[in-house]
C-alpha cells in the first residue's frame, strides 16, 4: 500500500495512508427515508396544541354543557312559560324531600306571631309548617286579636260610677242552653287568684250565681247565693233539676256582682266557664250538641273577648267587662312553601267547564241538577275532594256556575304529584329553570349572530386599513373615530326608540358599532405583520395582494382576533341586559336581560332570582374567556410543532 506524503501550510510534511481518500458510501445504495414524527397539518395542530391546556378544554365542556341544556331543557321540560301562574309564584329551589334541610323548598320564619284563631302563626297554613323551633311567650297587661288565656274581669260600671247590682248574662241572646234531666248537664266556674294578678282592683264584691228560666229577672234559680268567697263552683244543674222535680228546657247562667259605688270597684277574675254533659260522645246524635257547647265554653278569657257577637251574644252585661294577663306567642319554624301554595286549599272555586272536563276524563261525577251531593271521586288525578256550594250567576244573559270545593292546587294545575323546581319560581310562577335556559338560548343566539357579523365585516374593514395604509388607512381610521364618538348608548336608545325593542333592532344596533373592535384590532395586526421577511419574499416571488392577506397575514393574527371575537359573545348579553335595566330590553322573548331586569327588584327577599342567572352569566363568561385563550395559542401559527 502507497504512502502519500501531505505538506500542510506550515510547511510541516505529513505522510497518510492512501485508505483515508477511499469514498465510506461508494459501495452502498442510497434511497430516501420516512420522517420519523409523524405529518399533520394545521387544524390538527392547532387541535393537539388546544388539548394541551386543560383549562380551555374544560371551559369547552361547560360552554358545550351550557348550549345542550339551553336547546333541550325548553322543549323537554312540562312548565308552561307563556301562561302566569300566579299561585305558584316565589316557590324556594327545590331538588330534596322538605325537612332536610338542604334545597328543599323551605324557608325559615324567625319570630311570627301566634294567632289563637286559626291556630298556626299569623298568614301562614298549620299544615306547611314542617318544624318549631321555639316558641317564646310574651304576657301582656291588656289583650290583642292575637292574645291568648287571659282572665275576665267582672266589676261595676266605671261609666256610671253608682252603687247597685250589675248583672252578666251568659248566652243571654244566643240559643240558650237546654237544661233537661236528661243530658246530666253541669256547670263549673274557676276563678283567678286575685293574690297574683296586680290591678287597680284590690278588693272581691259580694256576687251570686244563678239559673235564669227566662227573660224575666225574678225568674231564677240561685246556684250560689251572696257572697265573698271565690273558691272554684261546680253545679250539677240536671241533678237539682230531677231533685226538685223542675221541668225546666233551657235557660242560662247570670252573676250578679254588688257595687258600692266607691273607687276602686270590687271584681270577680274568673279563668274559666265551662258546661259539660254525660252525653255518650261517640254517638252520633249528640254530635252538634257536644261541639256547640265546646264552642261556647270559655277557656280562653281573649278569645271568647274577640268574637265579633261577644257583647250581644256571649257576656251581655250592666257593668264593665275586660280582660287581663293574656299572652301573645311568638314562633320561629321552618315553613313548607310548596304545600302552603300548592297543597290542600279549601274554599276553592271550580267552573263548571272545568268540572266537565274531570268528569269527561272518568276523574269524578258531578251532577249540576242536584249540587253538591251528588259528586263522587272516582280517580286520585281528580283535584277536587269535596264539593262544598254550587253557586250561580247571570251574566250577560248567561248562566255562570261556579264550585266552591276543597282541593289539591297541584293537581289543578295539571301536575300529578307536587311539583319540584330545581330553580324555584319567579313573581308570575315561572320555573326558573326553564326559564333561565330559555333566555340562555335567545341570549346565546342574539349574540352569536351579533359577534359573527361584526368578525366579518370587521375582518374586512381592518385587512383593507392594515395592509394598504396610507390615505386609505387614513380615510377608514377617522370614519371609524367618527362613528365609534358617538356614545354607544345614545346610539342604541336612539334606534330602539325609532323601531321598538325587538332583536332585529338590537342586533341591528349592535352591529353598528361593535365591528369597530375587530377592525382596530385586525388593523394593528397587519400592521405588525405585514413587514415581516416572509411577507416581502412573498411579495418578491409575485403573490398578489389578496393572496398575501388571506395566505399569509390573516392566520398568523388570527388567534388574537379570534379570541376578542369569542369574549364578545358574553359582551352581547351583558349589553343587553344593560339596556333591559334602563327599561329598553328586549319585549316578547325570553333573555337574560330581561330576567335579570324583572328580579332585580326581589334581591333582597328572593335572592335566589338573581343568583342563579348571575351565576349562569358568570359561568359562561369565565368559559368563553379561557376558551378564547385556548384558541388563540392554538392558532397561532407561530407555534406550530411546538410543545
């Protein structure tokens, strides 16, 4: 093997081997090879880069989540959102059974006053009240249609300020009672320790107690003579009767009280009057007799007080009568309003048409010859339980029946069971549910169309300024300071005015103005690429201009034009909402603004009607913000096959 002898350019001889000049790939085949990453193109870039950040895909499930329930839930869900339903208006969100304690159509009352005559706390149904949670009693010197217990005060005339006998009639002008032998009748009387009650009476008259026969005052039978002592009296008046073999048929119980005339009056301070009878309770005749005498026992000094005929009609007297020491409770409880408004009501009133249309379901049958007698319930769909009058009118020459029935709202209003409103309900019955995704569709479609019409004309606008400049830029950029000086709500108003608040005025008004946002921001983008190296070899090579704006410039500004785009769709709703406030929303549709502008009366009382459509509006802005964040970095060019 030859040597070769090299002289480097120092002159240095260097002797090589004649193998290192032999050719490595003179005997090998060459031939292309595949890449080793795999190809793509730009949508699958951009979609494996938006992938990539977490947030945006999860701001796309919710804004996907939010467009499925805003085109579904209107047309599956059974509430009406055209007809108000009144008796079902601010229903509480309800998802769970009431009494859990958690979204479950109850609200807590603190501190309700206690009304003795319906026997549940004052406007509120005995039935709704799922739990007490306490009750505070408050004695009072004097009494209330809310008192109850008390004590009567018998004394003499204030009024007339004269010694003499002042009478008390119990039941005087009312039925009397009937005192035969044979119902064992007995009257008992309790006083009141005068010890304890701290009144500007402080001494006992003398008094008697007897069995009036009849209107004329000799015509008694004296139970307990004069006298001071106020010990509790018990009489059996059918045993005195059969004893003394009186026939007497009714008659009733009158105290006499003696007044000397002096100041401080003597008083009786009676707690209690009460008839009872060995009548067989269970047996049906006595039925009426044993409830009118629960009826007119006193047990409640207050209530007895209250009755509308207590002067001419319970205590009839000569002298003063008053009632002290009663007490008034005070409730706090947690109230069912889904029974309160949509359970069993009484006193209802049903037309007759309706009633037809239960009979022709096979729900019931009712017969209008004969009246209430004759209904009978034949199916649990059936509201009504009980029919109670039939009442009929004459109105322009036209019979109008109308039932007076006991029902069940619910079932009147079409529901088999209770309902349940996730939501609850607004002031006009509405679920707001529904609703709100209803509105959530209307909103989302105004503003998609919006936003789409302005990216367009936008894009257009600011590709021309940006790219040509000069006097056109020039020209474009002062008609769009021109028009976008003009204040944005003047504008708005203006037209609203002119052609009503419908959606094609809105939409018409806000795509006069909102286009300005795009173009300015196209325009800064072309301006910031249209003097790159790869534009000017484009240029160079022969590219048109329209190829240069659409190939070349476009989707590199793409992302960020695209993002304000995507944030202008809450924009939209907002700003229609705004102008739902000013009283200029949208008339005859459901939106947002317009469900946000009838409740924000009720924010403090339902707070629940303004929470949950903020929320939802909240919800879908921070949605579109990271999906527009996530869009931009995933059309930008400039990070194609990056990580």
């Amino acid at each position: 093997m030859e040597e070769i002898k090299i002289i480097n350019a120092q002159g240095v001889e260097k002797v090589v081997d004649e193998k290192a000049f032999e050719l490595t790939q003179q005997n090998k085949v060459l031939h292309d090879v595949k890449f080793e990453t795999k190809t793509t193109t730009y949508a699958k870039d951009a979609f494996r880069r938006f992938c990539k950040n977490k947030s945006s895909i999860v701001a796309a499930i919710i804004i996907g989540l939010l467009l499925i329930l805003a085109f579904t839930v209107p047309i599956l869900s059974p509430h009406d959102l055209k007809t108000p339903h009144i008796k079902q208006s601010f229903l509480s969100p309800r998802i769970f059974k009431a009494g859990g304690g958690f979204w479950d159509g109850t609200k807590k009352f603190e501190n309700i006053i206690y009304d003795p005559a319906t026997e549940s706390p004052a406007g509120f149904k005995e039935s709704a009240i799922v739990k007490v949670y306490k009750v505070d009693d408050v004695y009072l010197n004097d009494s209330s249609i809310y008192s109850h217990g008390g004590i009567f005060i018998f004394e003499g005339s204030k009024a007339k300020k004269t010694e003499g006998t002042y009478t008390y009639d119990f039941m005087k002008h009312k039925n009397p009672v009937p005192f035969t032998k044979e119902i064992g009748i007995k009257v008992t009387v309790k006083f009141a320790d005068q010890s304890e009650i701290q009144t500007d009476v402080n001494k006992t008259p003398e008094y008697r107690i007897v069995l009036q026969k009849n209107t004329e005052t000799d015509n008694y039978i004296v139970l307990r003579d004069w006298t001071t002592n106020v010990e509790d009296f018990e009489f059996d008046i059918s045993a005195y009767l059969t004893e003394n073999n009186i026939d007497l048929i009714n008659g009733y119980i009158r105290f006499d009280i003696k007044s000397d005339g002096i100041s401080p009056y003597g008083a009786l301070y009676i707690d209690s009057f009460e008839y009872t009878t060995n009548l067989d309770p269970e047996a049906e005749e006595n039925e009426e007799f044993l409830e009118y005498l629960d009826d007119i026992n006193i047990t409640d000094a207050n209530a007895t007080k209250l009755l509308p005929t207590t002067a001419a009609g319970y205590w009839h007297s000569t002298g003063t009568m008053r009632v002290i020491k009663t007490y008034v409770s005070y409730w706090t409880f947690l109230y069912d309003q889904y029974e309160d408004k949509l359970g069993f009501a009484s006193d209802y009133e049903i037309g007759k048409s309706v009633m037809e249309g239960y009979i022709a379901n096979g729900w019931c049958t009712y017969d209008f010859s004969v009246g209430p007698s004759s209904f009978v319930k034949l199916s649990d769909r059936c509201p009504i339980e009980e029919v109670n009058e039939q009442k009929s009118a004459t109105i322009a020459g036209n019979e109008v029946i109308n039932l007076v029935c006991d029902v069940q709202v619910y079932k009147v209003l079409g529901f088999k069971n209770m309902p349940h409103f996730i939501l609850g309900t607004d002031s006009s019955g509405f679920d707001l549910f529904t609703r709100a995704f209803s509105s959530l569709r209307t909103s989302l479609a105004v503003a998609i169309i919006i936003s789409t019409v302005c990216l367009t004309f936008g894009l257009f606008w600011g590709s021309i300024s940006g790219y040509f400049g000069g006097n056109v830029d020039l020209a474009m950029e002062r008609f769009c300071e021109i028009l976008g000086g003009m204040p944005w709500i003047v504008l708005m108003t203006l037209i609203i005015i002119k052609w009503g608040n419908s959606i094609g005025t809105f939409a018409i008004a806000s795509c006069l103005t909102g286009w300005l946002g795009t173009a300015g921001l196209t325009r800064t983008q072309f301006y910031r690429f249209k003097g790159r190296e790869y534009i000017l070899s484009s240029r160079t090579l022969g590219s048109s201009d329209m190829r240069l704006i659409f190939r070349h410039i476009l989707p590199n500004a793409l992302g960020t034009i695209v993002t304000g785009s995507v944030l202008r769709i809450p924009l939209v709703i907002f700003s229609e909402a705004t102008l739902s406030y000013l009283g200029l929303g949208l008339q005859g549709v459901q939106s947002f603004g317009v469900i946000l502008s009838d409740n924000q009366q009720y924010i403090n009382s339902y707070s629940y009607l303004i929470l949950f459509p903020a929320f939802i509006i909240s919800l879908l802005m921070i949605s579109f913000n990271l999906f527009g964040n996530g869009l931009r970095d995933a059309l930008n060019p400039s990070l194609k096959g990056s990580d």
